[in-house]
C-alpha cells in the first residue's frame, strides 16, 4: 500500500541523509529556472505558477505528487535533490523537513508576511494559504444544531453508516496528527477505532465527499472548507450541504496551511525566493480568494465574503509546528486498519 511505504521509507529516509549530510547551494548567475516540487495538484496552482513565469520572465519546472511521498523523496535525495522549492499541502511535511535540516531560513519579510501561528518557529516555511477543517452535511436531512460540539462526537451509535472520509489525504493525515497533540495518542486511537466501528465509509478525495453528502449518499463528510465552494461553482450553487465547524476549540476546527520552504540544497534560490516573494504578494493571495476558495493569509487580501471568517473559527491552541510527526500519524492510521 502506497502509504504504508511512505510510513516505512522515512525512518529511513533520515538515516540516510544524516550519513550523507546537506550542503547549502547558490543560484548560477542569470539562472532563469527553478524546480518546485509541489504537493498542491496541478490543476489548482499550474495556473499560478504560469502567471509567475509571465510577470518574471522564471520558468518554473514543476514536479506535483502527494505531500507525504514527495517530503519523502527529498529526504532520500538528500543534497543531490534537484528541488529549489517545496511546496506543501499541510505544515506537517513542512515540519518534517524542517526536523531534518533540510530547509534555509526565510528572510525576515516573507517571514513576518503572516501572522506567527501561520509560520515556522525556526523561521524556514511560511503558510501561503488557509485550509479550515469542516464537517460538510446534507442540509435536507440535517440542520447545524443536530451535530455534535466535536469532532469525538461521531463515535456515537446514530451516525453508523452515514459519514465519509478520505484517509489517504495528507489533510486528513494532518488533522490525525492535531488529534495526538492535542487529546493524546490512545484517544486519537479511540477516536479512529470508533469510525472504523460506525462504517465510515473511504473516498479518495474530499471533493467526492462533498458529492455524496449532498446526492444523500452520506450524511456528513469530513473535508477542508473550500471543496463545497469549488463544486457550488460548478453546480450554480445548487449544492444542498454546508460547512460545520465544530465549536469550543475543538481539533475537528483546525486550521492548516498550504505553505512553501526554501531547500538548503537549492541551486536557484534567488529565483525560488522570488517565487515566495509572488505567492505572497497581493496577485498571488488574490489567486488563493477567489480561485481556489481559500484563505489568504498575506498582503490585506481579503477572503471570500461566503467564507466564515478566520477570526470567528474556534480553532484549536495548536501550534502548527507541532504536526511534524507524519510517520507517527501513518503507523497509527496503518495499525488500526484505515490504511
């Protein structure tokens, strides 16, 4: 199973690259490329990085996969990685990286960008988009009232067969990973074993969550915010479902990020650099509201006016810093059966 060998290949993965170090590198003079390696699917950012390439005169050699495997695949490559950029769906990679030693501190201004709870503590990845978790639901067969405060609510009896998942997602991976921190290992178990018990049915991606709650396939799904607004567009907004947030400062309401870190390997960073500098600029925030439905998190660009606003998202005390542990979340998720 795919994540299975990205569980395994980390560990060693990082034994690797400790016996084989990383040594930082410089951009050739008048180099005009670099190379991303993009955990953010082609579809959604290929649009951005050609309006980069358009405005710089950078052409950006893009190489997209999942998160996890592709945080994995710098780890094996070590200092002979070709990647100037890493472009991550959620902190946890980010974090991962960053353990390893592997990315170089971001200059002060694009640090200072975002707010500190959007940014690394070691000052070497900063969010460049914000991702909400949600529970989507079926709004003809239930009204927000009829859900649980939290996200450890769906264990009970009445919601056997009626919800849906997408395990395999590293948005997923990294709210199981807030779940350990913040309510501890044997409760994130519990919680896990308890879907599994209630028949939580698996999809591949959340978008077809988002589908089924609202053909009444499913009750609810648990997804990041954006997908409903995406399918609304395509739908005339004739969805019938909607974003829950779980209340109290519960984990089912963790904000994540999309973000990037700068390779010490790199040998285009002043153009990598500039890429950074473009995602946080008020064209590139724009792309992020109104494109993609998510959160700028730079540049006094504001969100979409239908999104709930980020100040009123009771969003866990979870430093994002703290979801570095995706083997973990990965052994966890394998032992109990969901991978």
């Amino acid at each position: 199973m795919r994540m299975l060998r990205v569980a395994l290949l980390i560990p060693l993965l990082a034994l690797i690259l400790a016996a084989c170090g990383a040594q930082p590198g410089a951009a050739p003079a008048g180099s005009q490329k670099l190379v991303v390696y993009s955990g953010r699917s082609e579809s959604l950012v290929a649009p951005l990085f050609a309006q980069f390439s358009q405005a710089t005169g950078i052409a950006v050699e893009a190489r997209y996969g999942d998160t996890a495997e592709l945080a994995a695949t710098i780890l094996e490559e070590g200092r002979n990685s070709p990647a100037d950029l890493f472009f991550a769906q959620d902190a946890g990679a980010l974090g991962a990286l960053s353990a390893a030693g592997l990315l170089a501190p971001l200059p002060q201004a694009s640090r200072e960008a975002v707010e500190p709870r959007f940014r690394s503590a070691n000052g070497d990845w900063v969010g460049i988009s914000g991702r909400a978790r949600v529970v989507v639901y079926n709004t003809t067969r239930l009204q927000e009232q009829d859900l649980p405060a939290s996200i450890t609510g769906f264990v009970a009896p009445e919601w056997k067969g009626r919800m849906g998942w997408a395990p395999t997602n590293g948005s997923f991976q990294a709210f199981v990973t807030g779940m350990r921190v913040q309510l501890g290992e044997a409760a994130a178990r519990r919680w896990l074993e308890g879907m599994l018990a209630n028949e939580t049915k698996t999809y591949e991606k959340n978008a077809a969550i988002v589908q089924a709650v609202a053909a009444g396939e499913i009750d609810v799904g648990f997804v990041n915010h954006y997908y409903l607004y995406q399918l609304q567009r395509e739908t005339g907004d004739t969805l019938t479902a909607a974003n829950y947030y779980p209340q109290d400062g519960d984990v089912g309401a963790l904000i994540n990020i999309a973000g990037v870190g700068l390779l010490t390997t790199a040998t285009n960073a002043a153009a990598a650099q500039q890429l950074v500098d473009y995602l946080l600029s008020a064209d590139g925030q724009r792309y992020f509201a109104e494109q993609t439905f998510e959160y700028p998190l730079a540049a006094g660009v504001q969100a979409d006016p239908r999104l709930k606003p980020l100040a009123a998202i009771e969003t866990p005390a979870l430093d994002l810093n703290q979801l570095s542990d995706l083997q973990g979340t990965l052994q966890l998720l394998q032992d109990v059966g969901v991978l």
